[in-house]
C-alpha cells in the first residue's frame, strides 16, 4: 500500500468507528430531547389541572358561603315569623313559646355548621389536589430539565469519541510513518555501502561489485 492509501486507510477507518460511536452517542441524545418534550407536555397537562382544581376550590367555597348565608337568613326569617306569631296569639317569650323558639335557633345554628364544614371538606379536596398536581408539574419539570443535561452529555461524549477515534488515528498513521522511513533510511545506508562503492586502503583500490563486503575485487 502507497503513502497515500496508507494515510487514506488509517484516517478513513478512524473516521468510520469515530462517527459510528457518535451516531449512537447522537441517537441516545435525541431519544432523550424526546422524553424530556414529554415531560414538558406532562408538566403543562398537571399544571393545568392544578389552576383547574384550585379554581374549582375557590368557586366551591365561594358558593358554599352564599349557600349558608342564604340557609341562615331563610331559617332566621322563620324565627321572626315564629316571634311574630307568637306576638299575635298574646302569647309571651316564656315557657314553651321560648323553648320552641330557641329549638329553632339551636337547629339553625347546627344545620349551619354542618353544611359549612361539609363545604369546607369539598373544599380542602379540591386544594388539595391542586397541590398535588403542582407537585407532579414540578416533578414533570425536574424531568425534563434533566433529559435535557442527559441530551447535552450524550452529545458531548460523542464529540470526545469522534475526536478521540480521529486522534487515535493520527497517532497510529503518524507511527506507520516513521516505520516507513526508518525501515527505508536503513535500506537505502545498506544499499551505499554496497554496490559500486570503492575505496583505497594501502596504495591498494577496492570495488565491492555485488553489494557484499564479502565479495571484494581488487582492481
């Protein structure tokens, strides 16, 4: 193989594993761009049910509210009538006329706090799973952030791997080299002190004709 096949092999095939190994390097990075734009979708989808909930939970207590201040008004206006009738009968706030009134009061003040709490419980349920879907918003957008840094990582260790193979091949090509030319230095010195070399030695000249110091002729 020629210098130029020599460098063309050794590089190309560095090329070759280097892109090999970085191609799944980029294709691990992509799968995980991927599932972190499905974390995002995730977050989003919880994030929205979240304001839902608590908005729910505001409109709930709101109208819970209305609901026990309308039953409290209702009931105490019913009182009233009671007073009122009791007036028009020359009856007095005593004795069973007041317990009767009083009951009254008693069942009012009860079914108001009953129907308060009630509303409260529904109440605390939607807030709380407001919460917990801010929560899992939250755990959506940790997710994502982290496959996102996995993406990059990925990218970076392909990048090193590339260049890594590339480097390796230089260093490989750059040792083929030079055992080419050590290997050719040595052969050529062989090759001058060999045939057609002459020289004098004691007013005597000697021609080596077949490349051998062995084979001397005196001329």
């Amino acid at each position: 193989m020629g210098l130029v096949g020599t460098i063309i092999g050794t590089l190309g095939t560095a090329f070759l594993s280097g892109r090999a190994q970085q191609q799944q390097y980029e294709a691990a990075a992509e799968q995980s761009r991927v599932n972190a734009q499905l974390q995002a979708q995730e977050a989003a989808i919880a994030q929205q049910n979240a304001q839902k909930a608590n908005k729910q939970a505001e409109e709930t207590a709101r109208v819970n509210a209305q609901n026990v201040e309308d039953e409290r008004r209702r009931q105490l206006l019913y009182i009233n009538k009671q007073n009122a009738n009791i007036g028009k009968s020359g009856l007095t706030r005593t004795g069973s006329a007041a317990a009767l009134v009083e009951q009254s009061r008693d069942e009012i003040d009860y079914e108001t706090a009953k129907n308060l709490s009630n509303g409260q419980q529904e109440v605390y349920k939607l807030f709380g799973m407001g919460t917990d879907y801010s929560n899992q918003a939250n755990k959506h957008r940790w997710n994502e952030s982290v496959l996102y840094k996995n993406a990059r990582d990925y990218e970076a260790a392909g990048n090193r791997a590339f260049w890594g193979s590339m480097l390796g091949g230089a260093f490989s090509l750059a040792g083929n080299l030079y055992s080419s030319k050590s290997s050719a230095v040595m052969s050529g010195t062989d090759s001058a002190s060999g045939s057609g070399a002459t020289w004098t030695y004691g007013g005597k000249t000697f021609t080596e004709r077949y490349g051998n110091v062995n084979n001397l002729r005196l001329r």
